[in-house]
C-alpha cells in the first residue's frame, strides 16, 4: 500500500495568512495526487486534482504543486471559510489511501 | 449535475451484514471511465477508502478488509450497492460513496452526503 503522510496535523492561522500543507507519499505517485476539504458534518470537497489543477467552482486562492513523493496544498489568503480539515489522496493505485488530514484552526 | 445518495440501514448488530446502496444522478456508471467508490469515517477519524468499482466491472478493495466486503453494479437503477459482512462496533462510521471519474485524475469529485451507521455489541 502506499502511505500518504501529512504535516502538520494541525496549524493555527490568522484571517488573510498564506497557509501551507504538506503531503509525502511512501513512493512515487507521479501527479496522481487530490486534496479535499471537510468541515464538520459535512462530506469532503474535492479543491484539487491531478496535483495542481483546480476543481470547477474552487476559489483560485487554493493551489497545488509537486510530483514524485512530495506535495504542497497552500491558500493564498485564508478566509474565514476555510477552516477546516484538509486531506491528501492518491489515486495511483488501488487501494486508494488519504492522508491523516490537517485541520487548519482560527488563530 | 451529479448527485449521489447513500441509504441503508442506521443501526446494526455485531456479526450482521450491513447492506447499503449509493443512488446515483447524472452519469452512467457504464461509461468509459467512470467509477464509484466507497469511503468511510469514524467519528473523529479520517477517511478511509474500502472499495471501487469501475465502467468495466473492475472491482477493488481495500485489503485489510477485502475478506468482508462485496461491491456490485446495477447501471438499469442508477445504483452502486457496497456489502461489509461480520460487522464489529469498530466499523461504526460515516459512509460515504463518491463519483470517481478520468477527467480528474480518478479523484473523489463528487459524494454523497454520508450515511452514519452504528454498530452495537
């Protein structure tokens, strides 16, 4: 299986910061990685896929970047809206695996 | 527009079957390319996939509980049913299931609202 590992699992952020997730996978994934947004009770939203092409209707203050093993998920300027929990996924291979989320919490 | 619906049962016992099906809108799980996929979360946990099946009737599973789980197809119903046999108060969680497609990358792009299944001892 390939291991997605995340940092950090938490960070706390001011309104209008630059905030930036990491995600490492246990072996080269190519460009083959997502990330997602969930804010209690809701379900995850897909913000980017492919590394770094962002999904339909995702403010372009959310970027991704990276390839291989290493990637970056960063907001420009967070928004109050914004917090939440962030995951990392690749789909590589099967079995499909997330990261262990970061949820990114008011300063 | 794609939407997606889980529906099952809310409450199961240990050692029963839980059966729950995804309903789905605005695709064809008959296309090239197309997938749907099972993810669960238990409350205060992250997520965790268990299973796809694929246009092709490709199936996939998550091998720590591949002995448990059966994922089937029925494209006439708009429907992806996932079972997960010998439940344990451990499998409590959120079920979701998710559009998984080739236009992004075979990512999750569109979920249904979850279902929350409890298990009791």
């Amino acid at each position: 299986d390939i291991q997605m590992t995340q940092s950090p699992s938490s960070l706390s952020a001011y309104v209008g910061d630059r905030v930036t997730i990491t995600c490492r996978a246990s072996q080269s994934i190519n460009s083959y990685l997502n990330w997602y947004q969930q804010k209690p009770g809701k379900a995850p939203k897909l913000l980017i896929y492919a590394a770094s092409s962002l999904q339909s209707g995702v403010p372009s203050r959310f970027s991704g970047s990276g390839s291989g093993t290493d990637f970056a998920l960063s907001i420009s300027s967070l928004q109050p809206e914004d917090f939440a929990t962030y995951y990392c996924q690749q789909s590589y291979d099967t079995p499909r695996t997330f990261g262990q989320g970061t949820k990114v919490e008011m300063k | 527009q794609i939407t997606l619906k889980e529906s099952g049962p809310t409450l199961v016992k240990s050692t029963q079957t839980l059966t729950l099906t995804c309903t789905f809108t605005g695709f064809s799980v008959s296309t090239s390319g197309v997938g749907v996929g099972w993810i669960r979360q238990p409350p205060g946990k992250a997520l965790e996939w268990l299973a796809l099946i694929y246009w092709d009737d490709d199936k996939r599973y998550s091998p720590s509980l591949k002995n448990r789980l059966t994922i089937t197809k029925d494209s006439s119903k708009n429907q992806v049913v996932i079972t997960v046999a010998n439940m344990d108060p451990v499998d409590t969680a959120t079920y979701y299931c998710a559009h998984s497609g080739i236009n992004t990358s075979y990512s999750f792009d569109h979920w249904g609202q979850g279902t929350l299944v409890t298990v009791s001892s």
